[in-house]
C-alpha cells in the first residue's frame, strides 16, 4: 500500500484505503480476516465527530481527498492502478507534534500542548509548571553565556516578572524553564529624584543616593557636580553672533527673540534648579530703536555650592542701521518699525544724511528749514525740544526746505534801447544870416516841444503792442519775439528753471535826463521769491537830416558786429564743452572765468581773442603745477586752435564791416552775389566747351609748349614793305601780277602739328623748312643792321576787298589773303 503515515491502511478486497487516526480509531484492526462493511466506512466517514487533527488537510495542495477521514469514496476503488496510487500516495493526515514524548520539541521539565489546528504555526505550545519561568524550548547549546544573562526575575512581591523579564518571555528570548530571581527593588516604592533603590546584603531594598550625588543633611542628595549652562542662538543663516564671547549682534529695527540657555549635567539633575532670565534694562515689546548694548542674565540655583548659583550671561548688541534706506511697507524694518523710516523733505529737495544711531536732513543750497517733514509722534515739551520716540537730529518742527534763491534776470538785446528821430529844424538857409529869422525858430521850438510830448506815449503803446519785443528789435533783427528780449533762470536744487515766460514788463519812466526812459523787468517763481529788478534804458536821440543816414548806417553796423561776436562766442563755448565732454581724463581742469568784452571798448587793453588766449595760458600753468593730475597733454594744442579760429572770424569780421562802411551793406550784397555769379558761369563755360565743342577723342591741344612755338617761329617768314615814301607814292597804283602775297601759316594734321609756312599756295618740304630756318633773320632788324627801321619803313596794311568796283591797290601794297 502507498499510505502515508500516520495514516491507518485499512485492507479490502483486492485493494487498500487510508484512514487518518482518531482518539477512537487509533490503529487498523488486528485480524487477517477483517473486511470492512458499508456500516464501517459509514461510521468512519459520518458518524465518529472528528478534530482538525483527525482529517486530512484541507487544502488540495497539501492532500488529496482535502479535510476527509480517508481515501474511500474518494480516490479510485484500485488502488494498485496508475490513479489510484497517485491519490492514496498524496492523501496526508496531521502529525501531533506531542504525540512522541521522545521527540517532543519541548524541553524536559516542559509539557507540549497540541494547538486547536494543525494549521497554526507553531502548532503546538511548550508550558512550564508552576514556580519556573521560560518559554520551555530546549536551550541552544551554544548559547550558554547568553543563557545566563537572561535569568528571569521577578518583583519584590516574588510573583511578578520585572518588566525586562516582561519583555524577554513576550519575545520568547527565555527557553527552557527556570526558577526565577526576585529584584528587591523592582516593585519597591519610588525614591526621590536624586536618589535610586539599592539592595543590601541581604537583598533588602533601601533608597541611596545616585552615583555623582552626595547627600546632603538640609537637601538631601545632591550634585556634586554643578551644571554648565550654554547659550541658544538662532538658526537663521543671516543672524550674527560671537558664541566664544557670548555675544550677538542686531540692527535697529531688529526684535529680540528669546532663545534661552541649555542646561549641561551629565546626571540630568534637575534638583533645585529654577532658571531665571533677567535683562539689564526694560526691553520694547517691539523694534529696537536706540543703538548700545544690554545684558541678559541666566541664573540656576545651586545652593549647596559656593557661590550658590550657575550664571550665564548674552551680550546683545544692537548696531546702526541708515534710515536713509529704510521704506515704509518694505516687507521688512519699515513695515514693523515706522520710527526708523526717514521723514525728509525729498519732494522739497531734501537730502538724508545718516547718523550715529540717528539720522538728519539737509536742505539744498539756495532753501532753509530743518528738512523734515512735520512727525506726528513728536510733540512739543514747550523748552523748545521735543517729546518722543527717535527723534532725529536738528528736527525743528518739520518746516522741510523752503525757497530762498532769487531768480536772476539777463536783458538781451541793446542796452540802452536807442530811437533815432529827425529832428525838426525848419528850412535851413545857406547863405550866412538866412537863418536868423526868430520867428522861423520859435515856430521849430515849439513844433519840437509839441513832438517831444508824444514820446512816451508812443513808447508805451510799442511796448504794449509788441509785449515788448520792439525794445530789443533792431534793425538787422527786426522780427524779434518778447522772449528774446529777456531771459529769466531761477536755480533751483531740481536744476536751472527758465521762467522767461513770466517776466512783466513796466512801464517806462523818466531817468532824470531828458529824452531818457527806463523800463523794469520784474519776475517770481514759485515760492515766492522776487527777482532783482533789472532796468533797460531807453533813448531818443534826435538827429539832423543830414546826419539820419549816416547814423542809421553805423548804427547797423555795431548791431551786426555784436550780434558776429556773440555768434562766435557760443560757437566757440559749445566746442569747448563738446571736447571737455567727450575728453578722456577723469578730473576736469580748473575753471577759469570767461572774459565778457560785450558792450566795452577794451577789456584792459585786450581784445577778445588776447583775453581768452590769455585765460588759456593762465589755465595751463594752473594745470601744470597739479601735483595730483593734469589737464590732457593736447589741452594747449585745442586752445591754441581755438584762439587761431577766433582770429580768423575776427578777421573776416573786420573786413565784412569795413566794406559795409566803404560802400553799404546793399551794394556789398550785390558785389558778393555777383561775384559768385561770375565764378559760376566761368566753370559752367569751361565744363559746357569740355563736353560739347571738342573735336575728336584724338585731338590734343597744347598749352605753353615753348619748343614748338620756337619752331613755330623759325618757320613763319616776313617780309618788308618798300620805303614809306615810296608805299605813300604808290598807293593807288595797280599791283603787278608778280606781286608777293603775305605770310599764311596752317595748323598741320600731322603728328608733329606745326605750323608751316607756305609759298605761292604750296606747302614746302622738311628739307626747305630745315634750310629756311637756318637763314632765319629777325624781323626787327633792316638791312643795314639798324634795330628799329621797322617802324620807319614799313606802311600800314589796309586790308580791302576785291571787287570789280574798287580800285586794286598798287603793286607794292598787301591784300588781306583769304583762306576761303
């Protein structure tokens, strides 16, 4: 058969089954002859009430036939054939691990109890009698010193396992089973804090001071060691501290945080020990206003020992912090700190200038007040001073920064303002006593009286008609604007404020002298301030027709002349900033005061060129002699550029003007556009010639080419006329057919172009030409070798046309030849 134990074979006829054991069918029958009945499987399979332990497993993985008393019914009735004996081989009853007392996996002083399942793990459970203490596993062999360390022990009551006992039988770390060790002090009442259980001799428990405490006869036990005390920082990354000294570090508008000290004992004594913190002086609930220094104090009290405390002291430090940073709601200072935000005056110009532990304002040149603005928390103390927290230095009330620079007022334009007018005289008489007629020159007085009252009045309705453009009109400007006549600056800290355009001009008013008026310019700017009155003089000069033109002539030139010079002055001005701007060297060179020449006959004994060029000089040796720095090496070689252009506009000036004065302004106008004119038709001519009346791309025209003009002239033959009294006798006579013609020359179209002399209206060869030069004789000289016969004896040559109605002139006369 193939059961497996403790599986019971059960024989039948010609086959097997299996049954698992039970407390009433523990083995199989012992007779041969036993053949198993209906009613016995029956009783086996329903009847007998079976445990977990006395039916196969339930589970088809651990057996077949699962939670079945046997194989009948179950696996095939053969069980010899190939099915049957898989199923009887694989059919597998419970094993009682306590059934074997020899085997048992319990130690010997131990009784082994069957678990309710065959399933459980483990499936049994080891149980020590009474008095002993273990899990009841035999004891490792190997494991004999750890055996002995972990004898069981119970409390002083004899019955209850300490608690470590406690955790070694929950971890079964027990085994076997033991009599236990009773720990006097586990169980005993509980010892004060300093002292702890100790058992005598006789294990009996008494409580002793704990090792490092002595004890004491009014505190008991105590350290005999006293604690170390260790500060606590923040443990913020951007705190600053000095832990070796004890000292941390804040800002104004910092808070003060609380970190407390740590308490050092090797024996955690915590006797007596009250901590207490004090502060050297009373600190805000909020941000830290003033800058210094305080103590904190941690204390613990120690009073069995001498001195009878333990102390640890932090030093906080609290440093300047510049309020002239610090704004309001800035997520930081500012938003928990108002006191520390600066109250500057900004908008007036103020600036903030930080302090020691404070911070003031100042106000900009030109303005005064304190700088502040008013500060709500301050208040008067009525001694002058204030009353709260952070007041800051030269704080006065908060009156900011008032206006007090005046502004300043230029006059442009001519000053005095000069109006010409003709006088009246009457009829002027040339001949001496024609103009003593008295009363020809009462009626011209009082015509003169009478002009002279309606001066001002049409002064007055110029300067309301024009806003007082006319007072700076001239006659070269005459369409002027009224801003032009005046310029108004008020430096203020935001920088230069034109206000030309609030400029009032007054009404003229007599100067004392008669025909003399002045007009006052006022303005004012914003705060207030009034500019010094500037006065621009008026004169009316009355002028003889015969001195009108002249004065009105020279009156435009001193206009043109300054208005030239004041063109160049700002031209030359605007070049000197342009090159100290856009210089290299860092420190700019001292300044030197321009020289104004405008409206002076001399600027003492200098002109405008020798005093600028003088400031230069004066300039470079200022420079020179810096030790620090110096002007840019080509500074000088600038100036000197400088002086050099101012001349030459000088120059050109002088000259412009001294036309002006020779011939009018009018006819020098028309001089220089004609003789630009003429420049222009003279190179439009020569340009037209080039392009349109050139005669080939192959013609060359020489110019001053002395060697073919001596050819020219060794080729050109001359020839005498008789004798002038013989010319004068024969005038009228008919020539003779052998008559010589005059000289002719032509331009040759050969390569060599000279001009060759022709006889008879034929050209002669080179070999003629070459002999004809060598016989050259002057024309200057006659025959007899005397210079100047020429002029004796040769007649003048009338040219004359020949037609068939003139008389032929004689024989010894010259035709004008035609080359037709």
């Amino acid at each position: 058969h193939r059961c497996q134990p403790p599986s019971i074979c059960i024989n039948t006829l010609g086959s097997y089954e299996c049954v698992c054991p039970s407390a009433s069918f523990q083995s199989s029958p012992s007779s041969a002859d036993f053949i198993p009945t209906p009613q016995f499987w029956e009783d086996i399979t329903y009847n007998q009430h079976r445990t977990p332990w006395e039916v196969s497993y339930g589970r088809s993985s651990e057996s077949s036939c699962p939670n079945s008393p046997s194989t009948f019914g179950c696996c095939d009735d053969d069980g010899h054939s190939r099915e049957g004996a898989v199923c009887h081989s694989t059919f597998r009853c419970p094993v009682d691990p306590c059934e074997d007392v020899e085997s048992s996996p319990c130690s010997s002083n131990a009784s082994c109890q069957r678990a309710n399942s065959p399933l459980a793990h483990p499936n049994y459970t080891c149980e020590c009698p009474p008095g002993l203490m273990g899990n009841g596993k035999p004891c490792p062999k190997y494991n004999t010193q750890q055996q002995q360390q972990q004898q069981p022990k119970v409390k002083y009551d004899g019955k209850t396992p300490t608690e470590s006992t406690k955790r070694l039988l929950d971890a079964g770390l027990l085994c076997g089973c033991t009599k236990p060790t009773v720990d006097p002090c586990d169980g005993y009442h509980d010892c004060p804090s300093k002292e702890m259980c100790v058992a005598d001799s006789y294990n009996r428990p008494s409580c002793q001071c704990k090792p490092g405490h002595v004890r004491d006869e009014v505190y008991g036990c105590v350290d005999e060691h006293p604690p170390g005390l260790t500060l606590r920082y923040s443990s913020n990354p951007d705190s600053k501290f000095d832990m070796d000294r004890g000292i941390e570090y804040l800002t104004q508008g910092d808070r003060y945080e609380e970190y407390g000290v740590d308490v050092i004992d090797d024996n955690a004594e915590e006797y007596l020990r009250s901590l207490k913190i004090t502060y050297s002086r009373p600190l805000p609930q909020g941000c830290l206003l003033d800058m210094g220094e305080f103590y904190v104090n941690y204390t613990v009290a120690t009073p069995w020992t001498s001195p009878e405390f333990v102390r640890a002291k932090r030093t906080v430090v609290i440093q300047n912090v510049n309020e002239c940073k610090v704004r309001m709601n800035d997520g930081n200072i500012g938003s928990h700190c108002p006191e520390l935000v600066s109250m500057c005056d900004v908008d007036a110009g103020a600036a903030c200038l930080d302090e020691i532990g404070t911070y003031t304002c100042q106000c900009p040149e030109g303005t005064e007040g304190d700088g502040f603005l008013p500060i709500p928390r301050l208040r008067p103390d009525g001694k002058g001073g204030f009353v709260g927290t952070m007041i800051p230095k030269a704080y006065n009330g908060g009156t900011g920064c008032r206006d007090t620079s005046r502004p300043v007022i230029e006059l442009m334009g001519p000053n005095p303002k000069v109006f010409r007018v003709a006088k009246t005289s009457g009829l002027k008489g040339v001949v001496k006593g024609a103009n003593d007629n008295v009363d020809a020159n009462a009626r011209v007085d009082a015509i003169l009286a009478e002009q002279r009252t309606t001066y001002e009045k049409d002064i007055k309705y110029m300067i309301v008609a024009t806003s007082g453009a006319e007072l700076c009109a001239t006659s070269t400007r005459p369409n002027v604007r009224p801003m032009d006549c005046i310029r108004a600056k008020d430096h203020t800290y935001k920088g230069v404020v034109d206000l030309t355009a609030r400029v009032s001009v007054g009404e003229p008013i007599h100067d004392g002298a008669p025909l003399r008026w002045k007009v006052p310019y006022n303005v004012m700017d914003d705060a207030g301030n009034k500019a010094k009155t500037v006065w621009r003089s008026i004169i009316v000069e009355e002028v003889g027709l015969d001195e009108f033109e002249s004065s009105n002539e020279a009156t435009m030139l001193t206009n043109r002349r300054e208005e030239v010079d004041e063109a160049v002055r700002e031209a030359l001005e605007k070049e000197r900033k342009r090159v100290a701007a856009t210089s290299n060297n860092k420190r700019a060179c001292p300044p030197c005061a321009p020289c104004d020449c405008k409206g002076k006959k001399d600027c003492g004994g200098m002109s405008v060129s020798e005093c600028n060029s003088f400031c230069d000089k004066k300039l470079a040796a200022a420079s020179a002699s810096s030790s620090d720095a110096s002007c840019p090496p080509n500074y000088l070689e600038r100036s000197t550029s400088y002086d050099r252009t101012e001349l030459n506009h000088q120059i050109i000036q002088d000259l412009v003007a001294y036309l002006e004065g020779l011939i009018g302004p009018s006819t020098l106008m028309l001089l220089l556009v004609g003789c630009f004119v003429a420049v222009m038709v003279y190179f439009l001519q020569r340009i037209v010639r080039a392009l349109f009346f050139s005669s080939g791309p192959y013609v060359r025209t020489y110019y001053a080419d002395e060697e073919r003009e001596k050819m020219m002239m060794q080729n050109v033959s001359y020839y005498r006329s008789p004798t002038a009294a013989t010319n004068r006798s024969t005038t009228t006579s008919t020539p003779s057919s052998s008559a010589s013609r005059p000289p002719t020359a032509s331009l040759s179209s050969q390569r060599n172009g000279i001009f060759s002399p022709q006889q008879n209206g034929t050209n002669v060869n080179n070999a003629t030409q070459q002999q004809q030069a060598e016989q050259y004789v002057s024309p200057f000289r006659s025959n007899d070798g005397t210079g100047n016969a020429i002029y004796q004896s040769v007649s003048p040559i009338t040219p004359r046309r020949s037609d068939g109605n003139q008389t032929q002139p004689s024989s010894q006369g010259y035709n004008l030849r035609s080359n037709r």
